[in-house]
C-alpha cells in the first residue's frame, strides 16, 4: 500500500509544490484548504498525473469541526496517514504597527496559524501512534511549516511573527512527545518566498536583496521549500527530531 501524505494550506503556493512534489515521491496526497477545490484543482491534476490517489477536503482548520472532518476523510478515504505537513497559514490583512494593531487581527492569526495546527497534529499523531503501535515498519513524520518570523522582528505584523514562533515551540514539543512512537517531527522555516502572500511586497524584498540582505541572492521558491519536506518524507533525517531547516537563502546567520 501506497504511503499517504496530508497537506494543509495545499490549494496553491507552498503547498500546492509541496504536494505535487510528495506525488512525485510516491505519495497518495491529501489536501485540506478552505478554498473551493477549483480553486485547487490545478496542483491536484497534477498529482493525479503522478500516480497518485488524490483525497481533497475542504475545511477549517481553525475549528474542531473542522479539524475532526480532516481526521474522518483521512480514515475513509486512505485509511491511513504516513506524513503530515501543517502549512496552512494566513498573514495580517492589514500590516499595522504593534502599537496600533487590533485584537481582532492577532485572534484571526493565531487561531489559524497556531492553534489549529496545534490541535491537528495532537488528533492525527494520535491515529499515528496507533498506527506505529501495530508495527509493519510504520514511519510517521510530521513537518511543520513556519517562518524566519520565528524569530525575526518586523513590528507591522506582530502577530504573525509570535503566531510562527509558537509554531517552532510546538515542533519541539511534539517532537519530545513522539519520540518514542519514532515518529519524527521537523520545522522547515521559509525565508523570503514568491508567493501569493508576497507579492504586495515585492518592490521592498527587490531592492533588500538586491542590496545584500542575503547570502544568496535571490528570491526563494515554493520549490525550494517542497524540497526540504521531501528530505523529510524520504527518511533522510532518521537520527534527527525537531530539527529546524533554514530554507531563506542563508537570511538566519549572523554576518559582518
């Protein structure tokens, strides 16, 4: 039987790469995005095209209806789940100095970007650990997605920034907890990525980079982060849980 991947936030951008490109690693996909599945159903054709069977689900991961909708689907339609990958992720709609931001805002963020993720990952590594307990050389692996906003300031978007640095606490805590079932829980953090949720800074990241804000100088890919989960999904890293892969173009090291 096929391994079977779960990808959140897969309608387009980070994850729709990250999807097509477990298709291609030979993974059965799973999608779960709020969007309608035409908005989806390029990157879906494309893991179609790839062998794979495709499972889409249109929820909310932000609520527990939502996130137990994800778990039936999943049961019903693989029966089983090898590796999730929490993508899913909104920025502010207004960037809003922090002296000034709402509470409105910092709730929307942190109930989709955290909390939900959260609360996901306990019910599915849950089913996981069931599945590890019953042998068959079951390999569990979750990855989350996060951002250099971990642990970069950038005060127009506060709450996007502590949103993400709860995500890398949460990779080391479930890291800690899966240990012992073997599976294995990683942190991909992405730096300056062409995406969707970019493109209204793209003149300000232009000319950063082009004045060496990185070591290497260019604009980040969805590509480029896809791989890095796919390290993951292959079992490159067995002797490392809650590792952190910089994908940002070397933004994270300290330079004179």
């Amino acid at each position: 039987m096929k391994k079977a991947a779960l990808v959140t936030g897969a309608a387009r951008g980070i994850g729709r790469s990250i999807a097509v490109a477990l298709s291609k690693a030979g993974f059965d996909i799973a999608v779960a995005d709020v969007l309608p599945q035409e908005d989806a159903q390029e990157g879906l054709d494309q893991c179609a095209a790839n062998g794979s069977k495709i499972l889409y689900i249109r929820s909310d991961i932000s609520s527990p209806d939502g996130r137990k909708q994800i778990l039936d689907s999943l049961k019903n339609g693989f029966g089983r789940l090898d590796l999730l990958v929490n993508n899913a992720g909104v920025a502010p709609k207004v960037r809003a100095d922090i002296l000034e931001a709402s509470e409105e805002s910092f709730d929307r963020l942190m109930s989709i970007n955290l909390k939900g993720p959260y609360f996901l990952t306990q019910l599915l590594a849950n089913w996981m650990v069931e599945q590890s307990k019953k042998g068959e050389g079951y390999e569990g692996r979750i990855v989350n997605i996060a951002s250099m906003s971990s642990y970069t300031s950038s005060v127009g978007r506060g709450e996007y920034c502590i949103s993400k640095a709860g995500v890398s606490m949460m990779t080391m805590l479930y890291a800690d907890r899966l240990a012992e079932f073997g599976i294995g829980v990683y942190e991909v953090r992405p730096g300056i990525i062409k995406t969707d949720m970019t493109a209204g800074v793209k003149e300000k990241y232009d000319k950063l980079i082009g004045d060496g804000l990185l070591p290497i100088k260019r604009w980040g890919l969805p590509e480029d982060i896809a791989k890095a989960v796919i390290a993951v999904a292959n079992g490159y890293l067995p002797y490392s849980t809650g590792e952190v892969i910089n994908v940002d173009g070397g933004f994270h090291f300290r330079r004179l």
